[in-house]
C-alpha cells in the first residue's frame, strides 16, 4: 500500500468509528499490533499484540464507556507508512460523564495493516473522569 491508500484506510477506520462502528478498526490490526500511551505518567502503558491490545485495551473501553464508543476525526497527514490522525471522542460513562478527549494517533501502516499505533490524549481527563 502506497501513502494515500494507508491515508484512505485511516480515514475509513474513522468514518466507521464516528458511526460507533470499531469492527473495521478491529479488522484493520495486525496480529503483532503494538499499541501505546505516550508519556511517562501513571496512564502510559504498551499492549503488545491485537489480543493484547483486544484483551486489554478494548475491553476495559467497552466496560468505562457506554455504547456507541466514537471517535470524530478532524485531521490526516499521510506520510510514507504513516499517518497521523488528531480526533476527539464523543462519548459518555455509564454513569453519565462526558468524556470526550481529545486525540492524536500516531499510526505505522505496513501490508495493509496498522502495525502501530502511539497514541497522545489528556491524561488529566483521563484521571478526573476515571478516579475523580
């Protein structure tokens, strides 16, 4: 896949995910999937691998947020394998709390499937909203 197809991919993942369709984005994982939280704070992490990532990662989401989980990307820029998406999601607790964070996504495309992903978000939200 050249610059634009993996730039068409990702724009796909999103439309999909803003219709709180993840399934897409699930499919797209390579099985060697490295996922991270940037920084050095308590919410950096790495899941290692899509069951891992699946596992981990995704479940505790469907657990921490009430369905449709969304995300609303704003900007693409394509780069070779890469391509950065800055998004915002739209979503709530089953408790009621907004929590919508803002995102960049920094993702590493290779034979048609997101390798990597590092992922930057307000971690201050992240810890007002899941143990405020």
């Amino acid at each position: 896949m050249n610059t634009s197809d993996n730039k068409k991919l990702m724009q796909y993942i999103f439309d999909q995910l803003s219709q709180g369709n993840d399934q897409p984005f699930i499919d797209s994982m390579a099985d060697t999937m490295r996922w991270t939280w940037m920084g050095s704070g308590q919410w950096s992490k790495t899941f290692d691998g899509k069951q891992a990532v699946l596992g981990e990662l995704w479940a505790a989401v469907r657990t921490t947020l009430k369905p449709p989980y969304k995300v609303i990307a704003t900007r693409f820029i394509a780069d070779d394998e890469y391509v950065v998406v800055e998004a915002t999601g739209q979503n709530t607790t089953p408790d009621g709390k907004l929590y919508n964070n803002k995102y960049c996504w920094v993702c590493r495309i290779a034979e048609g499937k997101l390798q990597e992903l590092n992922e930057y978000m307000d971690t201050q939200l992240v810890t007002e909203t899941f143990q405020g």
